[in-house]
C-alpha cells in the first residue's frame, strides 16, 4: 500500500508529463510552431507569423483539448466499467455504444447516398454525423438502462449490453454490403477515429459531455469502492445496487457516447488506461484512481496523437489505429508481467 507522498509523486510526475505532451503536441506537425511563439499566443503578445496563431488558436489548441477530453473520458469510462462487471476486459463501448453510434453514421451515409446533390451533402456534414452518432449510441442507452430495471445481475446486464452490439454491428454490415465503393469509404474514414477538424462549438459540447459524466463518476466513487468486495458485502453497507447500477451506466454512457459522437469509436485507451493506473498506484480506492486515470488517459491520447501526425510531415495516421498499436502491447506486457490484473 502506497503513502499519500507517494500518491501526490505520482500525480506531480503524470501532470507534468501532461503539460509536456500538451505543448509538444501544438509544437509539432506538417507546420512546427517554436515553443517561444506558442508561450507568446498564450500570454496575448501573439505570434511573430499570423499564420502560426491561425494554426495554433483555430486547428492545433482545439485538437489537443479533444485529445485530452477524449482520452481522460474513455478512461473513466472504462474504470467504472470494469469495477461495476468486475471483469478486467470491460471497456467503455462494452454495452454498444460504439457499435448504436457506428449504426447511425452507417443509416445516415447509406440514406445520403439516396437523395444526392445538395441535400445529400448536407446530410453528410461534420454535424450531421455527429448527431447520427450521437442519437444511436443514445437509443442503446436507452435499451441498455431499460434493462437496468428489470434485471438486477450485472452479469447479465454485461451479456446483454454485448448483445445489443452484435445485433448493430450485424445491422451496419448488411449496409455496408448494399453500399456503394464511395459511401463505404466515407463510412470506413469515420470508423478511424479523427481527434481534428473540430469547432470551438464542437469542443464547449463535447466539454459539457465530459464534465457531466465526470460529476456522476465522482458522485460513485465510495459506491465503487463497495462494489470491489462484492454484491452482497456493498447491500450490507445499505448500498442501493440497482440505483448505483444505473447511475454508473449512465455515466458511462455519456462519456463513451458523446466522445464516439464527435471524434468516433477510439480503441483500447478505456481498456489499457485503468490497468496501467493500476499496477503505478498499488491501489483499489476509486478517489485515487478516478483522477489518475483521468490524467493518465489524456496523456496517452495525445502522445498517441502526436505520434499520429507523423512529426514534419502533411500526412496523419488514424489516432484509432495508434491506440490500438499502443494499447494492445501495454495490456500484454502487463498481463506477462504481474498475472493479475485485477484487484
């Protein structure tokens, strides 16, 4: 069992390893911004080029808040998931949110390809998508936390969330099979994930998801820290399992649900993130970990983002395809090298 000391080392080291990759992150990319000039937008002075504060205030500040957003989020998210199914595979998108917002994107580019010219553009315009996520990772919800009140194992609650995920994902593959070479591409480019090309509009929202579930997280922490030695022993201590189960999803569902809305599925940061906290913390206390994998999450993200951007170069890898190149070896590493992953 780890000190407090020990506690603050860890979150000075994660914050300022944090702070570090955010600079970084606006620092590099097919345009390098000096750190001085970055600093110098900062502070008010402005840049030396106009073009390098257009750049930084209008693409690269935007993109980095999403990283940090996105990842801290898909972290919590997979942390309450895995204590609340006590299943060291539970992830953020285990109840088909991801799969509910890959079925709208997949209705709505299939359907835009219906009407064409003017309103079919329309339809497929950065908001449009988003919305299409957005009501399909919601109309899951709404299933998942239906069953909610009739079902009270959470086992079963874990099966059935899977379930509604193969019976969308069987959805969006006969669409795809009737689609055509262009709408299929278009479909495929969205399933990679793309932390860019967001509005400072699109930020606020994605900000007021995040805090949300945030604040229902925190709200859970000591129900969490109960649900750890079990159903039974958490009912003991006058725990509302059913109560606690429902706030827990949705908690869970607003943060996976509006991240995957605006920057698409993204793998394996909600799984890795709450196992590596894990192991560096030596503990089970949720008012440690939820913070931890907090900030833990958003720096993977934008190293992985950073790495995305192919440094000095016009070209940008799918961030979905780094996590998963990072995610995926943590985990195995992991596993090989304490053979105990959860507590």
């Amino acid at each position: 069992m780890q000190t407090a000391q020990t506690y603050r080392l860890h979150f000075l080291i994660l914050i300022l390893g944090l702070v570090a990759a955010f600079f970084i992150n606006l620092s590099i990319g097919s345009v390098s911004i000096p750190m001085d000039e970055i600093v110098s937008v900062f502070i008010g002075n402005g840049a030396s080029k106009e073009t390098w504060r257009y750049i930084l205030i209008d693409y690269r500040l935007p993109k980095a808040i999403t990283a940090m957003l996105a990842g801290g989020g898909l972290a919590i998210s997979g942390l309450l998931m895995q204590t609340l199914f006590r299943n060291p595979l539970a992830g953020p998108f285990v109840l088909g949110l991801s799969s509910g917002a890959s079925l709208g994107v997949a209705i709505l580019i299939l359907g835009a390809g219906a009407f064409g010219g003017y309103f079919g553009t329309l339809l497929l315009s950065q908001w449009s998508l988003v919305i299409a996520a957005g009501i399909g990772s919601f109309l899951v919800l709404l299933a998942v936390l239906a069953v909610t009140f009739k079902i009270k194992d959470t086992m079963a609650i874990l099966i059935i969330g899977l379930m509604f995920g193969s019976v969308t994902t069987a959805v969006v593959s006969v669409l795809s099979y009737f689609s055509d070479a262009e709408q299929l591409q278009q479909y495929i480019f969205w399933s990679f994930g793309s932390l860019g090309n967001q509005s400072w509009q699109g930020v606020s929202i994605l900000s007021l998801c995040f805090l949300t579930g945030l604040l229902l997280s925190l709200f859970s922490s000591k129900s969490l820290n109960s649900l750890l030695l079990g159903e039974n022993y958490a009912k003991s201590m006058g725990l509302h399992i059913k109560r606690t189960t429902f706030i827990i999803i949705l908690a869970t569902s607003i943060l996976a649900g509006g991240i995957t809305a605006f920057v698409g599925p993204i793998a394996f940061v909600g799984l890795a993130v709450p196992h590596l906290v894990r192991q560096f913390f030596k503990t089970a206390n949720h008012l440690v970990l939820l913070p931890a994998v907090l900030v833990c999450g958003s720096l993977l993200m934008l190293i992985c983002d950073t790495i995305a951007q192919l440094p000095f170069s016009a070209f940008t890898l799918p961030i979905n395809a780094i996590t998963s190149l990072v995610g995926a070896p943590v985990v195995i590493w992991l596993l090989v090298r304490k053979r105990k992953l959860f507590f």
